[in-house]
C-alpha cells in the first residue's frame, strides 16, 4: 500500500470518527483497531500510546490463509479482513455503503432489510448480465443460512453490489449491501465462491490479548463439543445442545441427542478429525464454526465440510442447529496412505525394526500364513542380516475395499550385499485414514 494511499485511507476513517454519534471512547476503541492493524507509519494525535486491536469477529486454527468481508451495517462500512497463520489483518476498508431502506435484521422477503448473519459467496455475476441497479456487478451470498431458515427467516436476493451511475441520489437498497463500482472492481479480483461475508449492525475491535482469550475460549468450546460426541458422552454432550436446537430436516433436541445415543450404541468407537477450523461471530449472540470433518467408525468412513451454529442461552453458547456438505474421501484417504506407506518405507530402509513392526496389526498374516509374531521374529533376523537393504517402489495403485479395508499394490526392487529381488507386493491395510495398520501382506516374484 503507497504512502498516499494509506495517508487517504487514515484521513477518511479519522473523518468517519468525528462524524458519527457514538461515544467518544467507543469510537476511539473501534477505530484505532482497524488504523493499527494497517501498521501506517503515520503517528497520530491521541492515538500514539494505543494498543493494536483486532476484529472481533474472525477466528481459525490451522486455517489456510482466506479473505473474509466484515459489513458493519451501524458505520455503513466494510472491511476486508485477512488470516494469515491464524493472524487477522485488516487489508482494505470501504466506506459509504447502501443498506436496505429499512432499519433491522431482515425477516421475510420484501421487508426492505439487510441481513444480519454469517454468509458465504455463492458466485460472481459480470455487469453484461445485471440490471443497471447492480453496477459493475455482483457477488450473491447464501441468505437464507441453515440458521435463517430453522428461526423463520426468508427471502432471496442478497446480494454485494455496484450501483447505477445513472442514478447517484439513490442512497438505499431493497437490502443488498451496495459498495461503488470503482470498489466491485477491486473485490472481483479478491473474492471468491465460498468466502465468508459477515454482515453485523456493529463491528468491534478489541486488544490482542483480549482477542487471543476470546479465541482460546472459542476453541475450548469447539474441541469440548467434539470430543463429547468422539467420546459418546451424551450427558456432556446435551449441555452444549440449545433447547431451540433444530436439524434442517426438522429433528429437535431430543430427537437429535437420542439419535447420537444410538449411533454411540453401534458405533462405540469413532474417530473424528477435523481441519480448517475457523470461527465466525456475528455478534456476541451468535457463532459459526466452520470445518473439514473426516468422520470414521466401524464400517464407515466419511469427509465432509460441516458447520455448527452457536447461539447464547442464558449467557452461553449452545448448538442450535447445523450443516453438512460431502466432500470426494478418496483424495483424502489416497494422501494418508501415501504417508502411511513413506513412513513404513522410512523404517524399512533405516533399520528401525521397532518402527516398522508398528505398522502391522494383531490380526496380520503373510502370503505363507505367518501370524504377528512369527514376523516379527523373522523380520528382526532379516535386519540383523541385511543391514544395507535398499527398497525402491513403483507404480503404487490404491484400491478401496470395503469396511474401512485398503489394497495397496506397487512394484518393489529390493537390493542387500548378498540378495535382490523383484515383485509385486500387496498390502492390506485396515482402519481409519490417519491410523492404518497393515493386516496382509503378500509378495509375487517378477525374477
């Protein structure tokens, strides 16, 4: 960012500052967040011993880096917010947008009212296809949510826009959030299908250690609801649980948490990963965490992208209801073989006859009928024998069998100072994507 341009960008926000009606010290606790978080090299009156303050709004945990679009409909601003190594900053403000004509959190279709929520973009529309009332174009975002659509609300057409050049008095939508043209352009180069947009009637930035113990705080809950279900503590689980909780097939609370009982019952034991975990707060009523699921139990395997909406019930935050999208398991199940496969590699060819054996399961037999522990005792004399082997693999094929049951062939060349030999081997590996063991194992010699 130019000197200029930052020089700009801080005069506008200070103008913003002396022009609204709020309190002088929550004005100056708004806006020098999103000053600091730009790191301007310019020293401002009054704001000088400051503490850098960050949006209260956007969390993650291993996340990748992704841009979200933060609406405050009270300042009639926007900001675009980036995580970095799950570190938000603040990339670019908008000021001067439209709102729909009408006060409030919007209700039902023709209400005239901007939104108040959690949304992703669904798509990009270009100008050639829009009505001269969108501008340059325009993003449409999911309203109604999985939230919106359990609580009543509804309607369609929410969109981020332009505005019609032709028409510059206009200063209100049909509840769409309007930016200028000149600023579409810019967000058509940075926003995408699936990036969040948080529209809340008022942003709030607060210090770095308040928003590091928000996180924190966040993610206790998160991690406690998963390892809840993990672990079919279903007592522990119901206290997380809103009694408004309701699917979007229309199960309730009880209904729901007898379901998860049951699923415990059959399937006691389960593993559930998740990543790309982020955290997204409309405001202090409501959170979203939205993640990668993978999903494994006895016989069932499965990855998806998963949301769970948090509203506060007498203060605390509870499930009230949630989403889930499927995603492909096999590109995902192909790369944890692949590293299942490197590390017992790794250990074959290092001579780490303990890591190697660790790869093998109790219920393992070779080609001849070899149980666990007669491997083992005729692998440790191979090692012992051959502390040179050198192994090269080719050509692995990964073929899914069924109840969490993997074959896993490859062309393998094995050479020792007294020994070589070439085949194909097979594995069979069982268990979840993450925690394979290897239960057969059988060789076919090409020479």
């Amino acid at each position: 960012m130019c000197a200029i341009h930052q020089k700009n960008l801080m005069l506008t926000m200070i103008n913003r500052l002396r022009s609204t009606s709020q309190p002088k010290r929550a004005r100056l606790r708004s806006v020098t967040g999103a000053l600091l978080s730009f790191a301007l090299p310019l020293a401002l009156p009054g704001l000088a011993a400051a503490v850098q303050e960050l949006p209260n709004h956007i969390f993650s945990r291993n996340g990748a880096s992704s841009t979200t679009v933060l609406v405050d409909k009270r300042t009639r601003s926007a900001y675009l917010v980036d995580l970095e190594k799950d570190t938000p900053k603040l990339r670019r403000s908008f000021d001067d947008l439209l709102f729909g004509e009408n006060d409030g959190e919007k209700i039902h279709e023709g209400d005239k009212r901007t939104p108040e929520g959690v949304y992703r973009i669904t798509n990009y529309i270009p100008k050639d296809k829009l009505a001269p009332i969108y501008g340059a174009g325009a993003f449409p975002i999911n309203y109604p949510n999985t939230l919106d659509r359990i609580e009543g609300r509804n309607g369609s057409g929410i969109w981020l826009h332009g505005r019609d050049d032709n028409d510059p008095k206009k200063q209100v939508t049909r509840g769409c959030v309007a930016f200028n043209n000149n600023q579409i352009g810019e967000l058509k180069a940075l926003l995408h299908k699936d990036t969040p947009v948080i529209i809340t009637r008022e942003t709030q930035f607060i210090p770095a250690t308040e928003y590091h113990q928000q996180r924190e705080e966040l993610f206790t809950l998160f991690d406690s609801f998963i390892e809840a279900w993990e672990n079919g503590e279903i007592d522990q689980l119901s206290e997380l649980i809103h009694p408004e909780f309701h699917s979007p097939g229309g199960i309730d609370r009880e209904a729901w948490l007898a379901r998860k009982s049951q699923l415990n019952r059959l399937y006691p034991k389960k593993v559930i990963e998740t990543d790309d975990v982020y955290a997204f707060k409309e405001d202090g009523k409501q959170v979203v965490f939205d993640f990668t699921q993978s999903y494994c139990a006895d016989n069932l395997s499965a990855r998806g992208k998963k949301k769970l909406f948090f509203k506060r019930d007498n203060g605390k935050l509870k499930l009230i209801t949630e989403s889930y999208e499927s995603l492909p398991g096999k590109s995902y199940t192909n790369e944890k073989v692949d590293h299942f496969i490197a590390d017992w590699l790794s250990a074959w060819r290092n001579a780490d006859i303990d890591r190697y054996l660790s790869h093998y399961g109790s219920k393992f037999r070779d080609g001849s009928g070899k149980n666990l522990a007669q491997w083992r005792d005729y692998k440790r004399t191979i090692f012992t024998d051959r502390p040179d082997q050198q192994i090269q693999i080719d050509d692995l094929s990964i073929k899914e069998l069924h109840n969490n049951r993997y074959q896993i062939r490859f062309k393998q060349d094995y050479r020792s100072a007294d020994y070589a030999d070439q085949g194909i081997k097979t594995l069979i590996l069982e268990g979840c994507p993450g925690d394979f063991q290897i239960v057969a194992e059988r060789w076919r010699k090409l020479r």
